[in-house]
C-alpha cells in the first residue's frame, strides 16, 4: 500500500489532456443487503485490470479541476460560498488531510475546519463519526473531490451515516438539510427502485437541490434515490478532449450509466412535454462525466485508515456532485416557500445544456430509455451544464 502522501502545487493547467480509450474500472463498494444502497464510485484500471494510481503526482489520464470546468464551460462562476453537503456512509478519518493534499495540487484555496469551510458530522448532526470503510471512504473521497473541482469557492459539509441502510443515509439527508447554508445535497448511492410513500421523507426539500446517482449497472430501470420525485436524477457521459471543435470538448453515454422508469414514483410535471415514454417518473433529469477511463477524475483516495495515493475515479457517483455544485454556482435550486423542486429546472431551460445526442446504455423497448437522442433521454436526461444557465 502506498504511504500517506504530501505533495506540493503544481499548475492544473500543465496536466496531458484526457485521452480516448477503453472503458475499464472495477467498482468500490459491495453489492448492498436488502433495505441498503451500494455506493456508485469505480475506478479506472489499465487494460489488464490494475488500477490506475500514482503515489506522488495524479494519473495523466485522470480528468482535472481547470478541465472539468472548461468542459462545462463554468470558467468565471463561483457561488459566493454556498455551502454542498455530501451524504455518504461510513467514517473516513484523513478525509481533512487527503482533500488538503487534493486542493493543495491544483491551486484550489484551501477547504479546512479551521477556517469553516469544511465541515465532518456524523448522520445526526453530531461528532460521533462512524467507523472506517475502506469503499465508502474512497466514495467520500471522490465526492468532495468533484465538488471541489467543480466550484472551488463552495464550502463542504459531510455527513457521514453509521451505516449505508436507506434509513440512516436519508436521516444524513434530513440532517444535512437542516444546517445552516446547505443549498444542494448530493446523494452518490442507490438501491433498486423504491416508493416515496415509503423514503420520500428523507429527500423531499423544495428550495434545496438533492442529486442522486443513477447507478452504474447500464439500462435496468429504477434506481432508487434517483427515481424519487423529489430528487434531481443524475446519469453518466464520456467526456473526451475534442480539440478544433467549438466545445473543445465531446461527450456522448457512458455505457454503464443507469436509466429507467421508476414503478412507484409520479412523473415530474415539468417533464410532461419530453416524450419521456415513462408513466411514471422517468431516470434522468440531466448528466455529467462518469466515465472512469474517459473523464474520470483525479482523486486523493484512501488505501488503508492510514494512507493514501492518487488516483482516476469515476461512476455516476462523480456525477450527482458535480450537478450538485452547478446549483450551488447557479444560486437557483428551487423554493420552499411555494414548493418548487430543483429537478423541475431544467426543464424550463433545457436549451442552455449541452445536448449529449449519441450512445447507448443497452436494449430497451422504447428507445430513448437507453439510447441518446436529440433532446430528452434516459442516459443522459436533457444533457448536460453549459455553465449555469441550465440551473
């Protein structure tokens, strides 16, 4: 295992540009019992399968801050010091440490407890943080990672759940609405789909953008918190450098990412005039990059409860955080007062995304619940951010 690591700052700038290759990762997290979620971080591997990971400097292929937000074109947003709170299970005790080592790299300013930007507490608000999980830690990893990459101005809350059943991680979500300046929560887990009679409690916030992650198993359907009414569903892109275009930038389906229609859950109003082909709520609203091999990012991650190393992390679970920083750059994440549900936001701008009009996530009998289009599908909902303006 490598030792814990301490590096010093280098220009985001001077990074190899994110490369086209194939699509190998291995998931972090166990398959769920019945009643929990399965965190949706997975990490890149070489072509035999080893993993992508650097002692000292982050992989060349991995995807960087100054890249990231040249892909979505957020180059000159900041959110004022909005504050993204990350729901996830488990303890992850050098989550201050690795997340230093993380910003410290890129010329991020420095995200600490001491100066109130980041904040550790356990599902109930207090400091009795939960024991180490070595998948769930590097989940944490990669979620504050994302955010910090995507706005770096955004203060971080994580609340961390004793353990990944849905009714710990969605009291971490009640929770986490409740503290003071929480503008978006991002959820980076799933189970199969589910009722919001029975869990729409734990994420029913107008006025706060929830996120939640498709899941990473292709075209199967529901997954839920992400097929919540409640929620902003998230799914997953290939993102790769495209230089000579106008974007500078193409994106087509991640093939892992998950898509579907909920069997429970209502339709979203907003989404009435998509053709989404679902009776019911359809998955997703919108997309980011997920891709471990193409547009995974770069990552400080735990290897141990002691150390840790770089390496290239992806899933739909680098997804829901990214959106969820868009909000927080947006300023816009719908109304308490008159119960307005972030996810309803895009829709009413849809032509401010990019559209992600190619790919597949797999066989499906009605064609855009796994096949991109022009306009709405399931792979990657509308599209994905061209700066704020979709949010």
């Amino acid at each position: 295992m490598a030792a814990a690591l301490v590096t010093g700052a280098t220009s985001a700038s001077a990074a190899p540009p994110v490369t086209k290759g194939a699509d190998h990762s291995i998931k972090v997290c166990s398959t769920p019992a019945p009643g929990e979620a399965a965190c949706a971080a997975r990490q890149a591997t070489d072509a035999a399968g080893k993993v992508i990971t650097n002692t000292a400097t982050p992989p060349g292929s991995a995807l960087t801050p100054a890249q990231l937000r040249s892909a979505y074109n957020l180059g000159g947003t900041a959110s004022g010091g909005r504050t993204v709170a990350i729901v996830d299970a488990y303890g992850y005790p050098n989550l201050e440490r690795d997340l230093g080592t993380y910003r410290s790299q890129f010329g991020l300013p420095a995200c600490t407890t001491a100066n109130g930007c980041l904040t550790i507490v356990d599902q109930n608000g207090g400091s009795r943080l939960p024991r180490f999980d070595l998948g769930w830690a590097q989940e944490q990893a990669l979620d504050v990672d994302a955010v910090s990459a995507t706005c770096p101005d955004c203060k971080i809350v994580v609340v961390q759940a004793a353990t990944p059943s849905f009714a710990n991680l969605g009291t971490a979500v009640q929770t986490a609405a409740k503290l003071p300046g929480v503008v978006a929560i991002s959820n980076s887990y799933g189970g199969s789909d589910a009722s919001d009679a029975t869990y729409g409690k734990y994420y029913s916030f107008p006025g706060i953008a929830v996120t939640a992650s498709a899941g990473d198993s292709g075209y199967q359907g529901g997954s839920y918190p992400a097929s919540s009414s409640y929620v902003t569903a998230v799914g997953g892109t290939s993102l790769n450098l495209a230089p000579g275009t106008t974007r500078g930038w193409a994106e087509s389906v991640w093939s892992g990412t998950g898509s579907g229609c909920s069997s429970y859950n209502a339709p979203l109003t907003a989404a009435a005039g998509f053709s989404t082909g679902c009776s019911k709520r359809a998955m997703n609203d919108v997309a980011a990059a997920s891709d471990p091999s193409n547009g995974g990012l770069a990552v400080v991650y735990p290897t141990s409860s002691k150390s840790s190393t770089w390496g290239q992390f992806g899933g739909t679970s680098e997804a829901s955080p990214i959106i969820a920083s868009v909000y927080a750059l947006s300023g816009n994440t719908g109304s308490s007062a008159n119960g307005v549900y972030a996810n309803s936001i895009p829709y009413a701008h849809a032509g401010s995304l990019f559209d992600v009009s190619s790919g597949s996530n797999g066989s499906c009998t009605t064609i855009q619940w796994c096949t991109a289009r022009t306009g709405w599908d399931g792979p990657t909902g509308l599209g994905t951010p061209n700066g704020v303006a979709g949010f």
